[in-house]
C-alpha cells in the first residue's frame, strides 16, 4: 500500500512538471505569435528608427492584447491600421507618442 502511493506519486511529479511547462510556454507563444516580426535595421525606414520599432513592438505586445489575441501586422493594410490603432489605443493608457510607435510597428514604418 505505502509502496504504491510512492510508485505513483513518483509518476505524478514529472507528469504535473510537463503539464505546467507546457501551459507555461503555449501562453508564451499566444502573447508574441510567429507573426509578430521582430524589427531588425532592415525594417528602419525614414520615418521609422529601429529605437521606434522597438518600442512600438513592446507597446503591442503589452497593451494591445489585453482585451482580444494579438492581430498579426500583417492582417491590415497600412491605411487601416492608421484608423484602428488611434481608435484602439483610446482603450489603453498609451500617450500620443506611444500610439505613434506602434502604429509604426504594425505599419512596417508606412
Ligand atoms: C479595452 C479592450 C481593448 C484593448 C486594450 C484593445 N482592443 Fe482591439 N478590440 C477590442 C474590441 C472589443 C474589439 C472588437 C471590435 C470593436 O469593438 O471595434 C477589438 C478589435 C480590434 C481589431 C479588429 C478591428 C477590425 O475592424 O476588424 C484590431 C485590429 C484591434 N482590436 C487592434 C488593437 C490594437 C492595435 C490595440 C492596442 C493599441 C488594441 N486592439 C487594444 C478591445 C480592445
């Protein structure tokens, strides 16, 4: 009796392990998608630094998936991320310099 309990418990600890590193890392993935390009300085455009890409990635990835899954910057055009994003950015404490960064991010700089 006592030595099955210990049998099992030594099957249950490195299953509950997995089981939590994977939640763990599928809730990593959820925050920054494949989609979500990492800015290199061949994204810098003359409007955009790399510094503002940066910034604009962090500020998406922290405040815009809040309330939905992040969208990819890839799902809107450049047009109608500059509409969503100042309307979306209302819902968040972003300052005006902030909501230029991201809309930088997501537009690849346009
Ligand atoms: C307070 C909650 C909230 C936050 C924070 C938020 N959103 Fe949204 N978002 C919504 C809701 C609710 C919708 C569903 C459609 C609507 O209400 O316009 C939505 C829809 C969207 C859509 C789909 C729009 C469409 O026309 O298909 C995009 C893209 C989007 N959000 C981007 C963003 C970005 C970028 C940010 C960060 C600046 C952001 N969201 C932050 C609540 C939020």
């Amino acid at each position: 009796m006592n030595k099955d309990f210990k049998i099992s418990k030594a099957f249950f600890i490195p299953i509950a392990i997995v089981l939590v590193a994977f939640s763990l890392s599928s809730c990593k993935k959820n925050l920054s998608s494949d989609s979500l390009y990492t800015p290199t300085a061949a994204d810098v455009t003359s409007t955009a630094t790399l510094a503002d890409l940066e910034a604009g990635r962090n500020l998406f990835i922290s405040k815009c998936g809040a309330c939905h899954s992040l969208y990819s910057p890839d799902s809107y055009s450049a047009a109608s991320w500059k509409s969503i994003v100042p309307n979306m950015a209302s819902r968040t404490n972003l300052t005006a310099a902030q909501i230029t960064q991201v809309t930088k991010y997501v537009t690849r700089g346009k």
